[in-house]
C-alpha cells in the first residue's frame, strides 16, 4: 500500500483533487497511529518510526513533499506541513539531515510564515519548532532567511505578552534559533532585535489582569532575554548584549516590573534572574541599578528591598534564591558596589535613629538569625562583597556589634568564631565557614586578627581531630581549609602562631595526611561539582544549600597550594620567603622602571604627533609657496606680454601721444600755479595771525580765548599747508615721469615717421588704450611688490619651522637613548632576579 502511494506521490501531473485524497490518507494512517497511541504509546511510537523510516529510505519522497509546500491551494500545502511535522517528531535528526541537504528545502519552508492564511502560517511556525531542535546549521540557515524578522512581527501583531499561542510558538522558535548560539546571537544583536523586545514588558497597570497564556508569554520573553545574557555565553558578547539593552531601555522596563506591585510570583522571580544576568560584570548597568529605587515612602533602595525578602524566612524559597543570585551579580567584579555594602556596615555610616535600615544591617541581621537558611544566605552575600576586595577584606574588620546590654563590643569576625563554636545546624556553620576562607584567603591581617584569638585554633584542630558521621565531615573539611588558609597566608606576625608552629601542631594534634584526607572532603562532596557548574544558585530544596559556586573556584584555587604548603619543611619555607622578598623586590624595581618607561614613552608619542604636525605644517606652507612661485611667474608672463604689446601699440600713436602729453604738461602747470598761490595765501595769512597775537600784560580770559581758537586755526592751516605740499611734490613727479615719456614718444614719432606715414585714428580712443595699459602695468607692478613680500614672509617662516623641528628631532634622540638605557638596566635586574631564582 505505501508503495502504491509513493508511486501516485512520483507523478507530477494529477490534479490538485488527487493531492488532497492522498493527503487525507495519509493524515488518515496517522490518526490510527495516534489511536494506537493512546492504547499502547510504545507500540505506536515504533509503528511511527518504522512507517517515516519507510518513507524517508528514499530521500526523494522528501523532496518531493518539500516541493509539494509551494503549492497555494491550501487542501496541498497544510497536510504537507502536518505530515512533514510528523516525520520531524518521529525521526527528527534524519529528516533534518535530508532537508538541508535538499536545495531551497529550507527557504521553502521559510515561505510558510508569510502565508496568509493563518492556520498554515502557525503550523509553520510549530514545524520550524521541530525542523531547528538540536541543529546549529539549520538554526543558522533559518536565521539569515529573515526568520527574527518575520517572528518579531507576528509577536507584534498578536498583541506581545497579551497574545495568545501563537506568541508562545514563536518565543519558543526563537530560544530554538538563539540558545548556544553564538552566531545567531550576534545577528539578533547586530540587527537591532533587542531594541524591538522592550515592549514586550510594558505590561500596563496592575488592574489589566494575568491570564495564565499572559504568564507563560512573559516567562518566555524574560528566558529569551537571559538567554542573551547568560554566563555561558562568550564575555564579548554577553557584554555587548548588555550595553545594548541598557542604552535602548530594556534594563530600566525591567526594572520597573521589578518594584511593581500585583505581578505573579514566579514572574517576579523569574525577572529578578533575569534582571541578574544582565548587569552581572556590566559597570554601567550595576551602576544604573544601584540607583533604582522602590516605590515607598520614603523611597528605598531596591537592593534593600530585595535583602529584606532574602532573609524573610516567610518568603518562597525559589524568591530568595533569586534575590541572592541578584546580590551576587551586583558584586560581580564591581569594587565599588562591593564597597558601598562593605560601607554600611562601618561605624561611620550607620543611622543611629534606626530610622533608615541598610543593607549591611539586613545581613548581619540575616547571619545571626535563627533561620539556617537566612544564616547561610547573608554568609554568602557578605563573602561576595569581599570577593577578590583586599581592602574591604580590611574594612570589614572594623566592624563592631554589640552583643547585649553592658558588655564591649565584639568584632564581627569574632562573632561568627563564637557561632561556630556553638555547635549550631550544619547549614549555618557551612555558610559561616565559607565567609572566612573568603574572608581570610589573600589577606594577611584577617589572618592575624584571627589567629589573635586564642581560641580559634583549638577549636579547628579539635573539629578536625575528631572522627565524626558523614554529615560533619564536610564541616570538618571546611575547618581543614580555614586553617590551611591561615597557615598559607601568615606572615609570622604572631609568635605564638607562626607557619611553622601551625605545621608542627597539625602533625601533633591531626597527622598531615589525616589532614590531607579531611580537606580532601569538600571537593569529593556530592554538592560540590552540582554547584561548581553554574553561578546560579539552583537548589531543588534548601537542604541542598550547601556550596557557593564562587566558593568552588576558590577551594580549587588553594587545595593544591595547602597541600604543598603543609608538607614543606621550615627550611623550604625560609627560602620561600627569602625569594619571595627578593622577587617582590624586583617587582617594585621592574614596575618603577617599567612606569618610568611608560611615561617616556607618552612622551615620545607627544613629541611625535608635534613632529608629524609641524611635518604638516611644512608641507602646507612649501605647498603655499609654490603656488605663489607659480603665480608670480604668470605675473611676469603677463607683465612681459603686455609690455610687448603697448611697444606695438604705440608705434603708430606717436603724433597722437605727442599732442595729450603736451596738453597734459601745460593743464598740470597751471594747476601747480594755482596750488603755489594757494599756498603762497596761506602763508601771508599765518604769518598775520602770528603778528596779531596779544602782549603778555593783556586780560588772561580772553588771551586764553583767542589763543585757543588760534592754535585750532593754525592746526588746521598747517594740516592744509601739509596736504597742498604732498599734492605739489605728486603733481611735480608726475610732470617728470610726463615729460620723460613726451621724450621718448617724440623720439619714437620721428623714427617712425621716416618709414611709415602718419595714421588717421581716432586720438580719444588712443589716449584711452595708452591710459588702459599703464594703470595695468602700475597694478601689476604693485602686485609683483607685494607677492615678493610675502615670499620672504614664508621663507622666514619656513626657516623657523625647520629650526623647530631640528630641535624636536634632538630631543627624540635623547629620550631614546634614556629608553634604551632604561630597557638595558630592567633586562639586567631581570636576569639578576633569574640567576637568583636558580641558585
């Protein structure tokens, strides 16, 4: 039978009728099979693999059900898509095989979601679900068809987080298409998607109601966006995700769902995740969320807030989870988060109307509760505001609490030495314990305020010491590394406690290799490695609340050097020390030649980029210079040219000239007359006013008068006589120059006139051309004059920048050869401090 209807299959020219009888067929045997199914499942599900093994033996039946898709007539295309969705679930991983091996296979199926018709397009998306399940090629494929696009809008056009199914369908395609990803991730992100998720969480006021399909929509969307931002992601990109979704808003509409009021519990919990994830190890979003506060009043921080629901005992547990998850991304590689919490805490800072309560005062409230769990959470969420922080390690060591009415103070660390000696739940003692290996690995002084205590040893070496059930194993292996911790990081401060006296009381008190053994009980714990795999804190219950997954990165960190540490003899150690001393000595040698280096190097680059501007400088001006060059050079063409020309013009213009020059000598004769008795009046006229001056005897009010109104007068006369002379001595030069050429046109006219008759021409426009010509040989002149001024003002110029740039080159040579020197004196002290360590 299956063969009969592969045959029909196999021929291309029955109608459209005959596609829809074999289709119904078809779905017609999966129906059986699907009752079959509810009867016996194990049957049917291998009646359904053999019969879509039968089908996809030959390759072609695919094919041909992959082109049978392009058909429009919708009795054709939707039993295609169901029946090939059917042989997806069966055997997934072959039909996928054969579909993209199959040309346009999968751009036909692309064409689905741009159908028209609603059921065909949703079936689509259900069968892409299938088709990219656990297949990074396809998912590549299926991404660069435009799928984001063509998804974002159907999610768009049913209402986002208000839609129905079909919302849900495309989320889950798109986890498919993202998760593990790291190709497609950076085409969503490079496409601008992430701009397109922030209306997803406008989720309106909380009167609009949850539905249950509202829920699942928004718990999608928030997985999408972890799924972005997970830890698992490469650094690169999960950073770049996170800036992207700060800069278009989306962190701040979580946010705002975060401190909202009404929303589900699991929504809630899953958004404060997911709002983790995205500022985990991003400064600016740590930053932006530090800032963010609750809607109360007065306003509250929100990561108050949120430590009030960690150490509610009344709160569900996957909520505190969350929030501690939260807490931990805040501090993740943020100094100054971890500061401003460690700050809380300090004398200073406490409000002592008790008024206002801060974090550090919720977690010290949590560590000292009687909740184990509350114990164990704030111990986790105070190491993480030490994590990789010498200097709050320090801070936090003048911390003081008081304990009862009456008594002193006690440090803090003191207090969680006293709760562990008290014998409290494991969960409380595992918490503390992991709060100071934290707290003491890396910091010398924690480590002397701690051995400072008498007591504190004792009580480790008895824990140790003692043969106990499984469950206090794990704490005697924690003990095990506090002291390990305390051995490795002493700097023999105290007398009473140094390295080498710990090591002789282990091996009295303990054996080294019981105590190998004991330490060797946290990384063997069946908790362990659950929470070395991933930085969120996942506990099916709290009983599994044990190990922090920071805490597992520090045990394998410093198990192996405690090993070592413990079985080296005090001569061994000396000499550890010595070279210690000595490399750090070299240390601080290299980094004050290596500073030294670096700042002549920005020196070096300074005088560089002055060198390469004036380098610029230079050649703009050279460049200035021979344009000019080349200008004045077509100036002289030019001057050449017209000189030539007004000698051939002025052959035949030698009568005419003679005549206008004539009458131009005797017009500027009389005006020299004129001008001479002009003068020869304002002469007479001062030395009247000068004659007419009063005696010295006369009244003072009208000599003062007159004297002042005379000197205006002769001011102003002398300003005239000034004017007259200047114009006297230009019309005499220009008389000269006149008669000069009246001399040299008379003799021109006279030789010409023996070879050549005399022209009839118009002697107006003659004299026009000839005035025409000299005013453009006079400017030309004058603009010869001024080019070559400016020449000898860029040469000068030039010959400055040059000296310039003579002593900068100088100046270079010197700090290379200080560089040099330098480099030749740290290799020196490097091979020294080589030469040291062999020996």
């Amino acid at each position: 039978m299956i063969e009969e209807m592969l045959c029909v299959l196999s021929n291309h020219y029955l109608r459209n009728i005959a596609w829809k009888w074999v289709f119904k067929l078809w779905n017609t045997l999966f129906m059986f099979y699907k009752q079959i199914e509810e009867n016996s499942t194990r049957q049917s599900e291998d009646l359904g693999s053999q019969f879509t093994e039968i089908f996809i033996k030959q390759q072609e039946n695919v094919t041909l059900l992959l082109s049978l898709l392009e058909e429009f007539d919708f009795h054709v295309r939707w039993p295609g898509v169901k029946l090939l969705t059917s042989l997806l679930k069966q055997l997934g991983p072959q039909v996928q095989q054969i579909i993209l091996v199959s040309p346009m296979g999968v751009s036909r199926l692309m064409d689905l979601l741009a159908d028209s018709r609603e059921v065909i397009r949703n079936d689509g998306v259900l069968l892409l679900q299938a088709l990219t399940r656990n297949n990074g090629a396809i998912q590549k494929i299926v991404a660069f068809e435009n799928a984001f696009e063509r998804l974002l809008d159907i999610i768009t056009e049913e209402g986002n987080s208000d839609g129905g199914i079909v919302v849900e369908d495309c989320l889950i395609l798109l986890q498919n298409l993202l998760k593990n990803n790291n190709s497609n991730q950076n085409f969503f992100k490079e496409g601008s998607y992430i701009q397109r998720m922030k209306p997803w969480f406008e989720v309106g006021d909380e009167n609009s109601g949850w539905s249950a399909q509202k829920v699942t929509n928004l718990h999608l969307m928030l997985q999408l966006v972890r799924v972005l931002v997970s830890p698992n992601n490469p650094p690169g990109a999960t950073s770049s995700c996170q800036k992207a979704m700060f800069q278009c808003g989306l962190l701040q509409q979580l946010c705002t769902i975060l401190m909202a009021t009404g929303v589900p519990a699991d929504i809630l919990t899953e958004t404060i995740n997911t709002v983790s994830e995205v500022i985990r190890g991003c400064q600016v979003n740590q930053d932006y969320f530090a800032s963010v506060n609750a809607p109360s009043n007065p306003p509250r921080p929100a990561i108050v807030v949120l430590l009030m629901s960690m150490v509610n005992e009344r709160q569900p547990f996957v909520l505190r989870c969350a929030v501690l998850y939260c807490f931990q991304c805040f501090l993740y590689k943020n100094q100054k988060g971890q500061g401003e919490i460690v700050s809380t805490l300090l004398p200073s800072t406490i409000d002592a109307t008790g008024i206002s309560v801060s974090a550090g005062q919720l977690l010290c409230g949590g560590l000292f509760s009687t909740d184990s769990l509350s114990n164990w959470c704030a111990a986790v969420a105070l190491a993480h505001a030490l994590q990789e922080n010498a200097t709050q390690k320090e801070q936090l060591l003048r911390v003081q609490l008081a304990t009862s009415i009456g008594n002193p103070p006690v440090s803090l660390l003191q207090q969680c030495t006293n709760i562990l000696s008290q014998g409290s739940k494991i969960q409380t003692r595992v918490g503390l314990l992991m709060l100071l290996c934290t707290w003491l690995s890396n910091c010398p002084i924690a480590v002397t305020h701690f051995l400072h205590n008498s007591a504190n040893v004792p009580f480790l070496t008895g824990q140790i010491a003692e043969n106990l059930g499984e469950e206090e194993q794990l704490v005697q292996g924690l003990c095990a590394l506090l002291l390990g911790i305390s051995i490795y990081f002493n700097d023999n401060s105290l007398e009473s406690y140094t390295k080498e006296k710990l090591k002789q009381l282990i091996e009295k008190r303990i054996g080294k290799e019981n105590f190998i053994e004991k330490l060797g009980f946290i990384s063997k714990h069946e908790f362990y490695s659950r929470a070395s795999q991933k930085p969120q804190p996942n506990f099916p219950s709290p009983e599994y609340m044990i190990f922090d997954h920071e805490f597992t990165k520090l045990v394998k960190e410093l198990e192996g050097v405690i090993t070592k540490a413990i079985h080296k003899s005090s001569e061994e150690d000396k000499k550890e020390e010595e070279v210690k001393k000595t490399l750090e000595q070299h240390d601080s040698i290299v980094t004050h030649y290596k500073n030294m280096i670096r700042e002549q190097d920005l020196q070096l680059e300074e005088l560089k980029q002055q060198i390469s501007t004036l380098k610029c400088q230079n050649e703009q001006l050279q460049t200035a210079v021979t344009q000019q060059v080349s200008q004045i050079q077509q100036h002289k063409d030019q001057y050449n040219l017209l000189k030539v020309q007004l000698g051939k013009d002025n052959q035949p213009q030698g009568s005419y000239n003679d005549g206008s020059q004539m009458n131009e000598i005797e017009e500027l004769k009389s005006n020299q007359e004129l001008l001479q008795n002009q003068l020869a009046e304002k002469d007479s006229l001062i030395e009247n006013l000068k004659s007419s001056q009063p005696s010295p005897g006369a009244n003072e009010e009208s000599s003062a008068t007159d004297s002042a109104r005379d000197s205006e007068q002769i001011a102003d006369l002398k300003q005239e006589l000034a004017t007259l002379k200047s114009q006297l001595n230009s019309q005499s030069i220009e008389i000269t120059k006149l008669q000069t050429e009246k001399q040299e046109l008379l003799q021109k006219t006279e030789a010409f006139a023996k070879s050549v008759p005399e022209p009839e021409q118009s002697e107006t426009v003659t004299a026009a051309k000839a005035t025409d010509v000299e005013g453009r040989l006079s400017a030309l002149l004058q603009e010869t004059k001024e080019l070559k001024n400016e020449i000898k003002a860029l040469s000068e110029e030039r010959t400055a920048i040059k000296e310039q740039l003579d002593a900068s080159n100088s100046t270079i040579a010197i700090l290379q050869n200080e560089k040099n020197k330098l480099e030749m004196i740290f290799w020196c002290c490097w091979l020294i401090r080589i030469r040291k360590y062999f020996h």
